[in-house]
C-alpha cells in the first residue's frame, strides 16, 4: 500500500468552496444523494445492521456505528442517524467539523451519539493526522461512507483499503461519486468548470469519476464482497444557469470479508 492516499489539503478547498456557495445546485445535489440513499437502504444494507442474527436472537449487540469520511457539514450523517447509534464524521477543514457539529446540537442529537472531528485517515501512517484516529473507539465500525470526496483523493485504491481497515468484519463501505461514462467534456474543460461552480476545487480534483469495472474492482482490492453499483436514476445538475452541465452520480457498496 501507498504511504499516502491523499494530501493534507485534499478536502479542505472543495468543502469550504461548497460551503461558501450554497447555490441551487448544490442544494439539489444534496437532496437527491439523501433520497436515493434511502430509497436503496435495503439494497446498500443499511435496514439489514439492525436485523438480529437467529443463532444470537437473545443476546445483545452493541450500538451500531457509522463513520463518515469527509463528511463535510454532516449532510449524508444526518440522513443515516436514524438507523445509527453512533456517528462520527472526520473533515480536514475546521470550518466544515463547526458546520457538522452545529447541525448536530440544532437536531438536539447528543454529543456522544454524532460528533465531527478535524483529521486525516488517509495521510501517511506516521507522523500525521492519522496518529489522532489510531484508538479503538475509530475501529470495528459497521459502515463507513465517502460521498462526493474519492475523486479529489490521489490514490483512490488506498483510500478505500484504508476505510475499509476501519470497518468491523462484515461492516459496509459506501462510496457516492461521479459516473466517468457521464462526464462529457475534457479534462481542461472540466477543471475550468469546476473552477466556475466551486472556486479552489479545481485544485484538488485528481479525476473526473469512476467507471462500473474500475469502481468495483477497487472495492474487491480492498478486501470485499457483496460488492456493488448502481447509476442514479436521474442525472445531476452541475452548477446554475449558463454554466449548468448535466451528469450521472453512482451509488457503490461492499461488505468486508473475514482476514481468516
């Protein structure tokens, strides 16, 4: 594995450019990530983490855990906190960790029940951010989720492998992102445009998205099963008026398999 999935200001200028420009747009991006979540539930697994296991039907569990990496204001959190126990979300930006947390005192939820933390998971091993997320209490969590974040990340294999690492065996990465089929316009064209919707993400962009074949073999790379994709119904609007373009967003799941 790469010593580094990502650098130290990867994050930082894509969720203050978003956070600043809470424009139509970004709006319904969000809206339309929290439906279709919810509408496939069943199909990510999400319904099934409360489900009790029949050769355990007596025994108690412990709480259910979510983990969300660049989790921004806490906008996909917010959506799943309702099949969770405990949440916590990570973010580089100190404005975005505020942002969650102020989200998560106006809902009243309980500090121990959602929080949001600044660092890096995805940094070297040493001598990094990291060396903060090293406890038990930032392991063995049931789903880990990546929204809107994989493609400003350097090595997407290593990110995934690494929030996979997190996850109890059998727990559930969920990744959301660009379909790369969808993006019909150039690699320069699409950083100008970037630049135009969310001034300082084309900084951070390491690519436009993620094909089916290339999203799910990173996900068997990573150690899982169960694993896979699906295209959101309808299309995405990138940015308003004019300088609007439309693309497709995809949902992608895996399951951690056992290191036996």
């Amino acid at each position: 594995m790469a010593s580094s999935a990502s650098s130290p200001t990867t994050f930082c200028a894509v969720t203050l450019a978003v956070a600043a420009n809470r424009s139509p747009w970004i709006k319904d991006l969000v809206d339309q990530i929290q439906a279709e979540v919810l509408a496939r539930r069943d199909w990510v697994g999400i319904t099934a983490l409360r489900a009790t296991d029949s050769e355990c039907h007596e025994q108690a569990r412990g709480p259910i855990r979510l983990l969300d990496y660049a989790c921004g204001s806490g906008e996909l959190s917010r959506t799943l906190f309702p099949h969770m126990d405990e949440v916590r979300g990570i973010d580089l930006s100190s404005a975005m960790v505020k942002a969650y947390n102020d989200m998560a005192v106006s809902a009243n939820v309980q500090k121990d029940s959602m929080l949001a933390v600044q660092g890096d998971i995805l940094g070297p091993p040493t001598g990094s951010q990291r060396d903060a997320f090293t406890g038990r209490e930032w392991f063995d969590f049931d789903m880990a989720v990546m929204s809107m974040a994989l493609h400003h990340v350097a090595s997407p294999e290593d990110a995934v492998k690494l929030l996979v690492e997190r996850l109890r065996t059998g727990g559930i990465v969920l990744l959301i992102d660009w379909v790369l089929d969808s993006v019909r316009f150039s690699g320069a064209d699409l950083t100008k445009h970037a630049h135009d919707v969310a001034p300082g993400s084309e900084n951070t962009m390491t690519r436009a998205g993620f094909g089916k074949d290339e999203m799910l073999g990173i996900l068997d790379g990573a150690g899982c099963q169960d694993v896979g994709f699906l295209e959101f119904e309808e299309p995405t609007r990138l940015g308003d008026g004019e300088q609007a373009m439309m693309q497709r967003l995809f949902i992608a799941k895996g399951r951690k398999m056992s290191s036996d």
